[in-house]
C-alpha cells in the first residue's frame, strides 16, 4: 500500500465492501451468453417492473433535469406525510435505504461507540458501523433471525445504536409487533433503535404492525424504508426514515442536500400512490414464494421460511452451485459472507423465471443426487 494510503484511519484500510448481486450484463460478459436469455434472481427486485404511473411521472420529470432536484425533497415529504400520518419534520430522503442507514450510523456514531446487530441480519449494519470506526457488537441469531432478548443484553455503556430488520434479509425471518415493542421498552433512551423495514409492504395482513405509532412514545426509534423493493423502483434510488424530529433534524443537517434526484422523487410520489401496483405485487410475490418452496420439496431441499420477496435454500456446497447456475444463465445469491456458506438466497421473479431457476437446480443437483 502506498504511503499516503497508510495516512487513512485503520477502519477504512481493513474495510471489506458490500458485494452485491452479480447484474445480468457482467454475467453475459464473463459467459458469453446472450444477456437476453440471463435470468436474475439475486436482488430482491420487483419482477414487475416499475409501475406505469411511476413510468410516467418520471417521463414527465425529465425536462427539468438540467436543473439541480428539490434539496429538500418537499413534494416527496409532503406525499410521505399524507401517507404516514407524520409530520414532514419527521421525515429525511436518502439515495435508497441504504444512504438513510448510513445516514442515521453518521448522525449517532463515532470511535468510541458501538452498536448492536444480529448475526445474519443485513451487511450494510456492520459495514456502516466500521466506516466511521465504531465497534460492531454480533449477537448470535435465533433460528437464522434476532433474538431481541440477547439484543438488549448485549448494550453496553458505550453502545448508541441497535439495528433491527424486519422483514431480515438475506434470511427473510420475521419478529411480530408484540415482540418488536417489548424490545423498544426495555431499550435505554440514549440508544437509537433503527427498525429496517425495506420489505414490510410484503407482510401478510395478519403479521401487520403499527411502528410507525410506536414514535410518539419511543423519540430513539428511527424506521427506514425503500421504494426499490415493491414499490419497484431499485434503480432510482430512494429511501427514507420516519423519526422523532430532533432525529431528523439532526439527520438532516449532515444529509447531502440533492441525494434524491428530481427524475427519482417524481417516480416516488406516484409509486406512493399506486396502490393497487403494489397489491398486485404481493400477490405475485405469495404466488412466487410458493412456487419456489414447493419446488424444493422434490429435492429435498431445507428453507427458511420467509417474509420478504426472496427465500434462502439450504443446497450443500452454495459456491459451486452458484457458479453452475450462472453457467446455465440464472443468477441467484450465495450468501457465504453471512456465514451460511450451503445457502443461496434466491429471489422471487414471474413464474416463469421461478421455473427456470428450479430446472437448473435441479439440473445441477442430479449428478450429486445420484451417487447419494
């Protein structure tokens, strides 16, 4: 490493960062194969596409982006408070859920601190936590999900955060309400509990909970969410946390001031209300989470049950499955770097995509099955 490299603090020189998902193009290159025929189930992405609503206000947007977008996002903060039911002082933008996670790290963290997080539960925790030179404190998962009990015993003095997701990804476990508002009473004041809920538009009716009622009553909880999953919008990039306002005050002043493009807030207001794109997502989304377990019931196969639009497959030796998919064009997600290294997260696509990805899995496990 070069000299002026050796100058960066210690955290930044051992930081290892986020893979995500392989895209269809790199694939097609590395391969050879046509990127037409590459299916992609390795993102958590909507399969439906964004909402022609959404399509539309973003084609309507695109004059204006010669100019820079609202720094404050007011017409997105506006639509989010009708929604929500919160002040627009609650509210801070981010470019996805991802910057707001950060966002929220930078704002309550710094060396000399720590945080709390689940084993298995989402890589940005951990990565956010060490960028700023924090300590991480991994608590041992419950059923590959939290164990909010040993969350809370983990706090220490110096701990100002705790990270919970909810849906959790990669494993898509769930905690209900009641077991989520017991955490938030038994929680110190002084620490932040931020609650990810990227994927709770895709919770049954029946597992439903009010978070967002939990703030009046708990000023230290911060609630993030994302319009890339249903919502359909991965590749525009915005996100947002609700929170008591001196939260988001303080968030708000360390925010970049144009993080959400003008093209982006525009698609997000009317994905916000296009309602029934979004039902028709869950529908697909309960259509396709069936079709994928009943797949691997032939197979023998354990999952995880899941919560989200994705779902975690227990296949023995990941690595090499992953690469044999991807050689037959179907792109999913090993999830090695969450120390589940026989597990690939696979996300729901239309049930044709869900189809091919079964053929090929079993394509590929044959020739292990057979000299079982």
């Amino acid at each position: 490493m070069i000299d002026v490299c050796e100058s960066a603090p210690s955290w930044i020189r051992t930081f290892a960062p986020y893979i995500p998902g392989k895209p269809a193009s790199e694939v097609a290159r590395e391969l050879g194969l046509p990127e037409s025929g590459i299916v992609k189930l390795a993102s958590n992405e909507n399969p439906l596409g964004p909402s022609a609503k959404a399509l539309a206000a973003m084609q309507a947007a695109l004059p204006e982006i010669a100019r820079y977008p609202d720094a404050n996002g007011f017409e997105l903060k506006r639509a989010l408070s009708a929604r929500f039911g919160v002040d627009m002082a609650q509210i801070a933008i981010g470019n996805g859920s991802n910057d707001v996670l950060e966002l929220v790290a930078r704002t309550f963290l710094s060396p000399g601190t720590s945080a709390v997080y689940a084993k298995h539960a989402f890589a940005v925790y951990p990565l956010s936590i060490q960028s700023i030179g924090a300590t991480g404190i991994e608590v041992p998962a419950r059923e590959f999900g939290h164990d909010p009990d040993a969350m809370v015993a983990a706090i220490r003095d110096d701990t100002r955060m705790l990270f919970i997701a909810n849906p959790n990804n990669p494993t898509g476990t769930f905690l209900r309400g009641e077991a989520l508002a017991a955490l938030l009473a038994k929680v110190p004041r002084r620490v932040v509990v931020v609650l990810d809920e990227a994927y709770t538009e895709y919770l049954p009716d029946a597992q439903r909970y009010d978070s967002i009622a939990w703030l009046k009553a708990h000023p230290n909880l911060v609630i993030t969410r994302t319009f890339s999953k249903a919502y359909g919008l991965a590749g525009m990039r915005v996100g947002f946390a609700l929170s008591h306002p001196d939260v988001a005050d303080l968030m708000n002043r360390i925010r970049q001031p144009f993080n959400v493009n003008t093209v982006a807030q525009a698609g997000a207001i009317a994905a916000l209300h296009d309602d029934e794109y979004v039902a028709r997502s869950r529908r697909l989304n309960d259509e396709g989470l069936r079709q994928l377990v009943a797949g691997f019931g032939p197979m023998e196969l354990p999952h995880i049950p899941s919560f989200g639009n994705f779902v975690c497959v227990r296949v023995g030796d990941a690595a090499g499955i992953f690469r044999r998919l991807l050689e037959r064009g179907v792109i999913v997600r090993p999830v090695g770097g969450y120390a589940m290294p026989e597990w690939l997260r696979v996300s729901v696509g239309l049930p044709a995509e869900n189809e091919r990805f079964l053929e090929a899995l079993g394509a590929v496990l044959a020739p292990a099955a057979a000299h079982r």
